[in-house]
C-alpha cells in the first residue's frame, strides 16, 4: 500500500511491533475516541463489538463504532489483551 494524499503512516510504538510485519496507515482524519462501554454480539459467522460512549447518568449513548471480526480472530484478540492486560499490570502497578 502506497502512502496516498488522504492516509498517514503511523509506526507501531516502540516495543509493540506488528508479528506479522503490517505497515498500519490511517486516514489523516482518524483519531482516537474515548469509548466507556463495550457491546459484544456473537453469532456462529461472527463477533460483532460495539464501541459506545454512554453520557454519565444517563442512558443516552453514541455508537463511537464498530467491528465484525471472525471467531477465530475474536479468541486471538482476545487471548493479546488479556496477556498485554495483565503484563502491564504485574509490571507497573502492585495490586
């Protein structure tokens, strides 16, 4: 993929490299959101999750986004934040 006029090409943080050795671009407009609350739909095809932000007391919420992933990269997601969760918590915080 070739950096075109609407994309930028943001390294993986130090330490944090990509195992499959993927270049990540984003469009020039992507940016972080915020997201307090978490939607997860599964069927047999498909984990679908929903990134939402829910106003503080309210149950008024915006859907920030959404992701379709298959099975068998929902379990490997999965599997990588429970592994970097809990490194970064054994190394940093004492609970």
């Amino acid at each position: 993929m070739t950096k075109g006029a609407n994309q930028s090409k943001h390294p993986n943080p130090p330490g944090q490299g990509d195992p499959q050795g993927v270049e990540i671009f984003s469009h020039t407009g992507a940016s972080a959101q915020y997201s307090n609350t978490v939607r997860v739909n599964v069927t047999d095809d498909a984990v679908i999750l929903q990134f939402l932000y829910v106003r503080p007391g309210t149950q008024q919420g915006v859907l920030l986004s959404e992701i379709a992933l298959s099975p068998q990269h929902a379990m490997r997601l999965a599997q990588t934040i429970d592994k970097t969760v809990k490194h970064h918590f054994t190394r940093h915080l004492e609970l």
